[in-house]
C-alpha cells in the first residue's frame, strides 16, 4: 500500500510517500509509476512557478520525501491538487 502524508505550517510543507501499491512487481507498478509521476510533477510545478524552495529526498527504494520552504500563492496551489481531505491517502491493497 503506498501512504501519503502532507504535514504543513503557514509558510512550509512535508510530504512523505511510502510504499508499494503491490499492483505489479517493483519495477512493473503503473499505480507506482502513477504516484511517482504525479509526486515528481508537483515538486517540478513548485520549482518552476514559485519562489518556495523545494527539497526532493529518496531515502530509500520504496520513500520519497519533498520539503517546501518559504510557501507561497503558487506553491499552495499545487500542493491542494495533490491533497486529499485528511492529509493522508493510501493507494493500493495492503
């Protein structure tokens, strides 16, 4: 199952994705790839439209992290596309 998590203050923003969807092999997981495209969008539509400062950190084969700092206007709007309601959201089967 992959988790998300997005952990925010006034002016800065975590977001932690871990797991597997299990859909498919690692390696072969379009739900994976999916999450992953989407992940690497937002860091990319961040650095590109806002003057926040973003870091993109793989502590391992199955975790992404992306540290926002300094978040304004543009920022948070990307951020609310890939939010869900709670802060968390869980992909796949467990």
């Amino acid at each position: 199952m992959i988790k998300i998590k997005i952990k925010q203050t006034e002016s800065d923003c975590l977001i932690e994705v871990h797991g597997h969807a299990r859909y498919a092999p690692i390696g072969k997981d379009i739900v994976c790839s999916a999450i992953s495209v989407l992940f690497l969008t937002l860091a990319n539509s961040i650095y590109e439209t806002s003057d926040a400062l973003c870091r993109y950190y793989k502590p391992d084969k199955d975790s992404k992290t992306l540290y926002i700092s300094g978040l304004d206007l543009a920022g948070e709007l990307a951020i609310n596309f890939f939010r869900t309601q709670t802060n968390e959201a869980n992909f796949g089967s467990s």
